[in-house]
C-alpha cells in the first residue's frame, strides 16, 4: 500500500512515486532551491538544509495520515516532491501543503503529475484504511508564486479566497477542488 513501487511512467521518463526515507536530504536539496526564504534560521541568510530534512522526515512519519510524492528522472534523481496531509480528522479533507519542481526540470508536467497521480493514489489509499471517500483537495499559495497558479487551476482547482498576507508578508490564496 505505503511501498515505493513506481505509479507512473512518464513520456519524458519521469516516474511518481510515494517518497522513501531515502529520499528526504534529496527532497530538501529541491524544496531549498524552490523556496529560498522557507528553511532560514534566525538572522542567517541562506537555507538551513539540516532544518529542511528534518521537515520533511517529520512529515514522512505521519503515514497514514499524510502523503509525501516524489517525482524521479531516469537515473533515479529526484527532480520534484508534493507533500499532501489529511486535516480535519477523517472529514475527507486534504490538503496539498507544499510542492515543487528542479527550476531545470520545470514545464515538463512534473507538477501536474505529482498532482493528478496524488490524488488518484491518496483516493485509493482513504478508502481502503478508512471505508470513506475524500470531499475535498484544498491547498493555499502566494500571489509571489505565480506559476503554481496556472498549474492549480489547470488542474482543476477554483480560487476560493483571499487569505491576506501570510507567508512572508505575501498575499495569499485559497484554492479548492470537490471531488
Ligand atoms: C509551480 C511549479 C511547481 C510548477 O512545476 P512544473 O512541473 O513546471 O509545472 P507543469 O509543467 O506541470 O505545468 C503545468 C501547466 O502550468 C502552466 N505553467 C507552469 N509554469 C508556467 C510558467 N512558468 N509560465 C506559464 N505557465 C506555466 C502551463 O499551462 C503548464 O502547462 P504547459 O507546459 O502544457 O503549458 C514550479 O514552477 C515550482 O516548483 N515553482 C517554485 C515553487 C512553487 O511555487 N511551488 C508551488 C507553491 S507551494
């Protein structure tokens, strides 16, 4: 169920799969490079690569509760990550928290992918531990990010709200998508 078997195989030989723990430093090294400002210690000025590792070995142990996908290239490297968790209890509801993309492997339908096989998988995997279906994906992400927006609504999600500033002082948006 939880095992790493590969889901998918793309045209452009990158494969989904759910994430190992021997994948969490890989995984850091992207979201790093995605998001500049997220693993910053104090008054330092670059990311803290240990923090971002810890982050995501954290969420990894949340299982069943939670799902962290990667993305792979053919020589296994991993080029992108989507890190899904339920909130709310069993209320069906799951959130895409954060995702990126290897700024040298974007515009290729990583992103896409990480998301429309998430989501297959994670309908599977909801049903089968806990005999319900999922309602609703939901996610938030910055007006600063303005790709993840075209990627967001290509895939099926509705902007819902405005959060206001959030992260980093950016405006935030709500974005929806019932099942
Ligand atoms: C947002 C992000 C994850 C997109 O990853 P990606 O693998 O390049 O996205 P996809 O290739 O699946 O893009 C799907 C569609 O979105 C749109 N899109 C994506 N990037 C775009 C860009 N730079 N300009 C215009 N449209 C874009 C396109 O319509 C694209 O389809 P197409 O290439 O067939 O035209 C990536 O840019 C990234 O990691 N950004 C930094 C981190 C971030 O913002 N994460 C999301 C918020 S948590």
């Amino acid at each position: 169920m939880f095992c790493s078997v590969i889901i998918s195989k793309m045209k452009n030989e990158i494969s989904i799969r759910i994430s190992k723990k021997s994948d969490i430093k890989s995984i850091a090294i992207v979201s790093s490079g995605c998001f500049p400002q997220d693993y910053i210690v104090g008054e330092n000025k670059i990311n803290d690569l240990a923090i971002a590792e810890k982050w995501f070995a954290k969420r990894l142990s949340l299982k069943p509760f939670s799902w962290l996908f990667v993305a792979v290239n053919k020589n296994k490297k991993v080029v992108g990550f989507a890190y899904f968790m339920m909130i709310g209890g069993l209320s069906g509801i799951v959130q895409l928290e954060i995702m990126g993309v290897d700024e040298k492997y974007r515009r290729q339908g990583i992103a896409s992918k990480l998301i429309s096989q998430g989501e297959k998988i994670i309908t599977k995997d909801f049903a089968k531990q806990f005999k319900k279906p999922i309602v609703k994906f939901i996610l938030t992400t910055s007006m600063e990010n303005q790709n993840s927006h075209y990627v967001y609504q290509k895939q099926g999600f509705i902007k819902t709200a405005s959060l206001g500033e959030l992260y980093f002082g950016a405006e935030e948006v709500l974005y929806t998508k019932n099942i």
